[in-house]
C-alpha cells in the first residue's frame, strides 16, 4: 500500500518538475562557468600580445631606448657628421658618368635661393683645347694669389696623352673627353660638357669658354669684379643677312625656329649660372639644331657654334643678355679662320688697342673696357707676352 501511495499522479508530477529544475539548473551553472573561463583567457591572450609587440619595439627600435647616449657617443656622432657643404661637394673631375648623366646631375637647381653656408662665388675658366695649353705660365700669373676665386676645366682631345701644363694650376683639371671636330656637331657637345663639368661646383657663378690660343688682358682682380658685377652675360648674338648669316637657316627648323629668329655670333662666350643651366637643360632646341644645322646639309654649310647659342639666347633669355662677346678676335682678314698672331705681331700698341679700341655698355654705361680677353695667339707669343705682362696687362 506504501508503494502505491507514493506512485500516485501528485507525487509523480512533483518528481518530474524537480528533475527538470535541477536540469536547468546544471545548463546555466555550465554555461556560467564556460563564460567565465572564456572571458579569463581572453583578457589573458590580449595582454599577452601586448607585452610582446612592446617588447619586440624595445629590442629593436633605437629611438625607444630609455638611456640616452652618452657625451662620448655624441662627439662620434658630430665627427662623422657629413656637412652640407661636403654632401653637394662634386665627384673628382675624372669621373665615369656618360653626357646624359653629367647633364641631368648638372641641371638640379634648389628651389631655396638663400645660401645656407657661407660661400664664395667663382668663376669657372673652361678650356677647350687639343691638348696642352701653351700660354700656362702667362695664365699662373694672372690668377697668382687668387686660388679661392677660380675653377679650372679643360676639355682636350681624348687621344691627348701628354701633359696639359708644366703649371701646377692646370693639373688634375681635365674633365672626361669626347673627340671634337671643327665646325661639327661635336663641337657644342664639348662646351655643354665643359659648362656640365663646371656646374657640378655650386660655388661657381660665372662661366667663360676659353680656347687654347686665348690670353688674359687684365688683371685677375679686374676680370673678376667685371663678371661678377655685371648684370647681364656676354654671348654675341647679330643678325646678319646673306649666305653665312641667314643664308646658313634651314626652313626645316619650323615652327621651332622661324628665319626671323635666326642669330649669329661668336663661340667664345661668358655666361652667369642661371644661362648655363638653361643651355645644358634644353632638350628641344638643341637636337633640332643637330639635325638641321651641319656643315655640309642640302647644300647649305652651317657651322652649329656661331649659330645655336646664340638664337636660343635671342629667343629665350635676351633680356639678360648684352649681346657682344668679351673676346677679342680680327675678322678682318675675311676667310673661315681669324687673324693668327705670331711673335712679332705681339707689341704694346696691340695689346692697348685689344683693351681699350671701342666703346661699349656695361650695366647701363658705356665703358672702354669691353675685352677681357684676346685670340688667336700663336704659342711663340709667349716670351713677349711675359714681358709686357706687368705694364701692358697688369699682372706680373
């Protein structure tokens, strides 16, 4: 009877709601306890990883390390330190870059016009030679005591094995070489590579092309305030009507070059750096004229030296320019080649005549001082151009 009492419905209904109770009961302690195993390993991992990308940037940045450097390791750090002025400091002039490297290293221009070290502005003599230069020891005396104010290049025949000068101031100064030919397209290869070589020193400010047979006609001290004062440069640029003026365009040039805009003038050039710049950046005017400016072309000679400098020039930057050259030179013997002169040609008078013949503008006034230099002088000129060089050329 017991047994069937508590078999009853009631008691039965009572059973299973206390086994469904303790059921629930047991999910939601498992459920709680899984959460909060979960939630515990969580917090653990991300702190964990945190403590390892710390430790990974401390064991390898340098700029998070909490010890500062010693006043030891600061006086390496200042020793090695590399300036600006060494950092922009040219390669030797001896260098392996091609023309295309030269001229793009070359043609960088700062955007900051203000100096940010002291400077002393130079003027770069560029050479463009055979091979030796004979008039060495009359150019030691002209720029004798002035080391700091002058760069010397020179562009010789690359055949050239011999040495440029017995003179200290031309060793070292050649510059990589291409073979020239007169008249040619080679010819103002070499000048852009001169003007290249010597843009490569930020401290050069004034650029003229020399040859050989040219020779200083004053002191270095005049030529020197005389270029660096000017306000203009010194590219000849005329023009002349006829067959070696206009008669030497080509109309194949157009519309880049119209015969109105055709120029003439002498090679023999000065030029501040901002020209130069220009003229070793141009990747327009210059091909054009290589292609359409050579001595034999559709039975035209045109001689590429007396033409592109100075047309570029007119057409792009004649405001800056005074339009005459600052080297002396006799035409008047007509011909391809001007007056050569020899040892007896060589008195004062000429040399007087050379400095001081003409009239011409200088920033705006005239002046009877418009040759800086002379040409053609023959190799046997030297002794008495040594000898008239303290009372006729200033400079002993």
């Amino acid at each position: 009877m017991q047994n069937q009492l508590l078999r009853t419905p009631s008691t039965s209904k009572l059973y299973n709601n206390q086994f469904h109770l303790l059921s629930h009961l047991s999910y939601f302690l498992f459920f709680g306890l899984g959460l909060a195993v979960g939630t515990f390993f969580s917090f653990y991992l991300k702190s964990f990883s945190f403590n390892l990308q710390v430790t990974q940037f401390s064991l390898f940045s340098p700029l998070q390390s909490s010890t500062p450097p010693s006043s030891k390791d600061s006086s390496n750090i200042n020793e090695n330190r590399i300036g600006l002025k060494e950092y922009i400091k040219g390669p030797s002039l001896m260098h392996d870059m091609d023309d295309n490297e030269l001229l793009w290293r070359a043609s960088m221009v700062p955007k900051i016009t203000e100096v940010p070290y002291k400077r002393v502005p130079k003027v770069a003599f560029m050479f463009l030679t055979r091979g030796e230069v004979p008039f060495a020891p009359l150019w030691e005396k002209f720029f004798k005591g002035h080391e700091d104010l002058y760069s010397i290049y020179v562009h010789p025949n690359p055949s050239f094995n011999g040495t440029l000068a017995k003179s200290p101031i031309f060793q070292d100064r050649r510059i990589p070489s291409e073979e020239v030919q007169w008249g040619t397209f080679s010819m103002l290869e070499a000048e852009r590579r001169l003007i290249a070589n010597a843009l490569l020193d930020f401290s050069n400010q004034r650029f003229i092309l020399l040859s050989e047979s040219c020779i200083p006609l004053f002191n270095f001290t005049t030529v020197y305030s005389y270029l660096m004062n000017s306000s203009k440069s010194f590219v000849e640029v005329y023009d002349l009507p006829g067959p070696v003026g206009r008669g030497r365009y080509n109309p194949r040039m157009k519309p880049h070059v119209k015969i109105q805009q055709w120029r003439k003038g002498s090679q023999w050039f000065e030029m501040d750096r901002s020209l130069a710049i220009e003229i070793i950046s141009d990747r327009k005017y210059f091909p054009l004229f290589g292609k359409y400016c050579l001595p034999i072309h559709d039975r035209t000679s045109c001689y590429v030296d007396e033409h592109y400098i100075p047309t570029f020039v007119y057409m792009k930057h004649s405001q800056w320019n005074s339009n005459r050259t600052l080297t002396w030179v006799d035409w008047s013997k007509g011909g391809p080649h001007p007056t050569r002169y020899s040892r007896t040609d060589v008195t004062v008078e000429l040399l007087d005549r050379m400095r001081s013949g003409k009239m011409c503008e200088y920033n705006g006034k005239l002046t009877t001082v418009c040759y800086l230099f002379a040409r053609k002088f023959m190799p046997n000129t030297l002794d008495r151009l040594l000898r008239f060089a303290p009372t006729s050329l200033g400079f002993n």
